[in-house]
C-alpha cells in the first residue's frame, strides 16, 4: 500500500513540474521545437488568389477547343494602371494521352492585358514554358504555379524521384520592345538522402543573350531556345 502512495506522489510532482517547465519556457519566450522540412517543394509559392471578377467570362474566349483551364493568375505584366492575367491551358484528357518522351501535351501559357474596357487582350502566347503533366518523374505532375510582380512573372517546376529538382523560368517585360524577355533560368538539385547537399545553377542573359518569351523552348536540350 504504501508502495502505491509512493508511486502516486511521484506521478503528482512529475506533472506538476512538467506544467511549470512548460509555463516558464512560454513566459521566457524560448523557441519550441519545430520540424524543419528540408524538401525545395517546402519552399515554392502556393497559388495565388484571383484578384479579377469573373475572371472565366473574361479569358473563356481564348480558350481553345479540347482545352481546360488548368491555372490563373492576376498582376502587373507590362507596367500600366490595369491588371493583367497569365492563363495555363490543359489539353483534356491529357494525363491519358502525354508521353513525356515521344510526345508531351503542351500546356500554352497566354498573356492577357487588361484594357481600359474592362476586357483582357490576348498579346503572347507559348506552349513551352510549362512542363507537361508526366515531366515531372515519379513526383508525378511538375507545375507548381506562376508568379507576377512588377513587370516580371515566373513560371515554377518541382519534380524528381530520388534526385528532387525545380526550374524556375523568369521574364521580364520590356517598354521599349513593348513584348517579354527570358530573364532568368534558375534549377536547383538534391539527393532525397542528402537533402542539405543543393546544387544551383543560374542562367542570366549574360549566358543566353536575348530571348522573347514567345521563342522559349523549355524542352531545347541544347539550350539555344
């Protein structure tokens, strides 16, 4: 019995201690454990929210037939008072019909401008910014999304297997040439065992001089877009 009413005192001075510990790392502010994820997926932008009301009667006319829908996002593409829209398109049916060897699905991507009408104008368009559904390996489909800012919009990737990689292709607008220019062409790789160990390569216009954003080919092999 009394070996019991030993056991019972222990239990009360554990809890109530483990309650003070916790009351006073809270108070201290001390940082708590947090799980650090070391995936690059960790890390990309989620998508954005629409910022266009009724934004499908607004590009539905530019849509092709056999086509869907497959990302949007609003911003400031060329640097004037009106906001502007970067459309992803689908082929239907696509995750049964894209060989990513023989014969990938292209997925355009259009470039709307806002108009002073209310109504977006269809200006660019290309079909090899964005990867195809099963480019992306056993991480299955690559395309995490775009991003616009100021003149400048990126188009992000992120696949692999156990070599895990992004690309993130960036452009920028040009007031003289009125038209986008490849501005970036940013990877970066690691072992899933070795997630600490990131290789990165950058390529600036210093490497591949000047490239309008309708000539990008991110499936060039050589590179010369």
């Amino acid at each position: 019995m009394k070996t019991l009413k030993y056991i019972f005192f222990i239990l009360i001075v554990v809890f109530f201690y483990s309650c003070n510990n916790k009351n006073e790392i809270e108070e201290k502010g001390l940082p708590k454990k947090v799980e650090v994820k070391k995936d690059i997926k960790t890390f990309l932008p989620k998508p954005h929210k629409e910022k266009v009301k009724n934004i499908g009667e607004n590009i539905k006319d530019y849509i092709p037939q056999d086509y869907a829908v497959l990302y949007t996002v609003t911003g400031n593409l060329n640097l004037d008072n009106y906001v502007d829209i970067i459309v992803v398109l689908k082929k239907i049916g696509e995750e049964n019909t894209s060989d990513v060897i023989d014969n990938p699905e292209k997925r355009p991507l259009l470039i709307l401008i806002g108009q002073d009408n209310n109504k977006y104008k269809l200006v660019e368009r290309n079909d090899n910014t964005v990867y195809c559904i099963d480019c992306g390996g056993v991480m299955g489909d690559p395309f995490m999304g775009a991003v616009i800012k100021n003149g400048y919009f990126s188009v992000e990737h992120y696949g692999g297997s156990a070599w895990r990689w992004t690309r993130v292709i960036t452009y920028k607008y040009s007031k003289e040439d009125n038209n986008w220019f490849l501005h970036k062409d940013g990877s970066e790789s690691f072992h899933v065992n070795e997630p600490e160990l990131v290789e990165k390569t950058i390529e600036t216009t210093k490497d591949f001089g000047k490239v309008l954003f309708k000539d990008f080919d991110i499936y060039a092999e050589d590179k010369n877009y």
